[in-house]
C-alpha cells in the first residue's frame, strides 16, 4: 500500500468503475485533480481517492492506504456521494 500523499503528477491508475486516469495536480488530501479516460471519452475533474482501485508505480499495481480518510469517506458516504 501506498501513502496517497506520495502521489505526484502524472500518476497513472485505475478507477474503481473502470475508467483510466492521470494525475494532473500534487496537491495532498482526499479529492485530486485528474485527466479520466472513462467510458464516455476524456475529462477533466476532480476525483475521490476512495474511488480509486489501484494506482500504477513502477509498473506495478499498488492500492492506496486510506485509513487516515477513513471518517471524512464516511461522511461522504452518509451524504450519499
């Protein structure tokens, strides 16, 4: 697992729907700016790091460690996003 604040710009993964993405920002914290190659073309958004199922470092897949986020997702969840 990896800490999600070592994520820089230009990280490559994958999202949990399926969709591809590219880190565009190295900023820390929950939300991240990325470019998404998702089922209905490109865009540009913000993107939940709980939303993320693997992210590429080094050629291997590697999941994130979200246990300092743990009560801001359930939050977000209990808003129902």
């Amino acid at each position: 697992m990896i800490d999600p604040n070592k994520l820089k710009k230009g990280t490559r993964g994958v999202l949990k729907d399926g969709g591809n993405f590219i880190l565009m920002d190295n900023r820390r914290g929950n939300i991240r700016m990325a470019q998404v190659d998702g089922l209905f073309g490109t865009s540009m958004g913000s993107i939940y790091l709980k939303d993320i199922a693997y992210v590429e470092v080094g050629g291997d897949a590697v999941k994130l460690d979200l246990s300092r986020y743990k009560t801001q997702n359930d939050i977000i969840k209990a808003l129902g996003f």
